[in-house]
C-alpha cells in the first residue's frame, strides 16, 4: 500500500468511490476482489471519457466500468481516507 500523504488528495477535490473491477482468473467471476475505491472525482470522469486507468487512495490502478454502489468500499482506501482527514483536524 502506497503511503498517504496529507496534500493528497488536494483539499478542493472531492473523494469519489469507484469499483475495483479487477477479476482473479483463478477464482471464477471474482466478485470477492470486487471493492469500490475512493478517487478524486475529476479523475474518474477523466477516466470514464478517456478509458485511462486512475489510482485509488490504496494504491490500486485500474480503468473504472461498474456502478461503484454495488460493491463494499475498498478497506485501504477507508483507512487512507481516515487517516487524510485525521491529519486535518490537528
């Protein structure tokens, strides 16, 4: 997991949740590695009209397709997200 730092991501963005949509070929349809990632919103729209792969809080790299409302959120990203605004508060 990449470390996180507090400047990241910047204060004007907005945190938005997108799905992890990653499949493991060895265990069927992958549901199960299947999180919603927490990402700066103007990089998901980037990404959604681009087909770029963006970055996640956790670390996580990957091209946005799927409703993120269907899946958990990531655990890492709860943690980073956390920890961001944590390190606000002081």
């Amino acid at each position: 997991m990449a470390p996180v730092h507090a400047s990241d991501p910047s204060p004007s963005s907005t945190p938005t949740i997108t799905p992890d949509t990653t499949l493991d070929p060895t265990t069927g349809d992958g549901d199960h590695d299947r999180y919603a990632h927490i990402c700066r919103k103007e990089d998901v729209t980037r990404a959604y009209i681009t087909g770029e792969a963006i970055e996640a809080l956790c670390g996580k790299k990957w091209v946005p397709t799927r409703d993120p409302d269907r899946y958990p959120v990531c655990p890492a990203c709860k943690e980073a997200i956390a920890k961001i605004r944590s390190s606000g508060e002081n």
